[in-house]
C-alpha cells in the first residue's frame, strides 16, 4: 500500500505540479508525470550503494526536457517534503533552465543530495548556485550534505569551493564531488 500511496503523492508533488502549470500558464505534460511516478529509481527503501537514492527525483530519464517543464517542476520541489535527493544527469540545462534549479533552492528545506553530471554548466551556472546558497542561510543549506557536479566545463572550480568554505556554518556538505568539471 506504502508504494501506491507513494507513487500518487510523492508529497503532493502531482498536485503541486499541475497547480504550477496552472499558475504559469505552461501545458501540462501527462507523459511526464508518468515518467515521475513511475520511474524505478524512486525506491521505497535506500540501497546500501547509495542511501540517499530513497526519495529521489532523478530528472535524467525524462525525455526532451524543455525550460519550462524546469521552471513548473522547480516550482513543484520547492516546498516539497518528499525528496531529499535530485539528480540530472545527461541533460543539458540552458541558463533559464538552470536559474530554475538555482530558485528553487533558495526555498527547499529537504534536499541532501544533488547531482548534476554532464549539464553543460559553465562558470554563469556556478555564480547562480553560489547565489543561492547565499539567499537562503536556512533552507537547503541546512539539510545539503552531498553535492555532485561531474563532468561540466566549470572554468573556475576554486570559485565554488571558495564560496562554500565561507558557508561552513550553514552547509553540512560531507561530499563535494567536483570531478572532470574544469
């Protein structure tokens, strides 16, 4: 029973998202929501290989992701209390898509993990990141303990690093995977 209730609320997520359609006048995308709920990676109990793959909302398997199915789902996530953990991977986000990503942190209160690999982030990408991270000292920063971004053409690594060793008192990052980016 656990599983159906899961697969239709995802903390209201559905909902949310039809509500942020709505409310931004973009098309809702059926395809999509199937996608979502029923994508095998949102595993009802952590792996032992990755205990942060329960409650995630992987991003990767959805097809032609546009800049607007990004803004209604970064909506959708920012108040969400269901996922701790979002993964793109392989899809390459515009820095309207990405602005999406960067706005909904300022809000969300329940993501650990983040990975981006191979999005097509550049040096712009990071400066938004960091920004949010500023903008909002008690909503992600809070709970983010992994934060993965591989495999981007960052030119400025150190740039991040830089403004997350400022933010000690307000990240509880325990991994910061960089690699092949820069």
């Amino acid at each position: 029973v656990f599983d159906d209730e899961k697969k239709i609320s995802f903390g209201n997520f559905v909902r949310t998202y039809r509500a942020a359609c709505a409310y931004l006048s973009i098309p809702l995308r059926e395809d999509l929501i199937w996608d979502i709920t029923h994508n095998p990676t949102n595993a009802i109990q952590p792996s032992e290989e990755d205990p942060y793959s329960f409650a995630e909302l992987n991003l990767s398997y959805v097809e032609e992701l546009t800049n607007n199915d990004m803004k209604t789902l970064m909506l959708s996530l920012r108040f969400n209390p269901f996922f701790t953990s979002l993964v793109i991977r392989d899809v390459v986000l515009s820095r309207d898509g990405f602005a999406a990503v960067s706005d909904m942190l300022r809000y969300n209160s329940t993501l650990k993990r983040i990975v981006l690999v191979n999005n097509g982030l550049g040096k712009d990408h990071i400066a938004a990141l960091s920004d949010s991270f500023n903008a909002a000292p008690g909503a992600i920063n809070r709970k983010l303990e992994v934060l993965e971004i591989r495999n981007n053409e960052i030119d400025n690594v150190s740039f991040l690093v830089k403004h997350l060793d400022g933010q000690k008192r307000n990240v509880a990052l325990t991994t910061l995977d960089l690699s092949q980016s820069g």
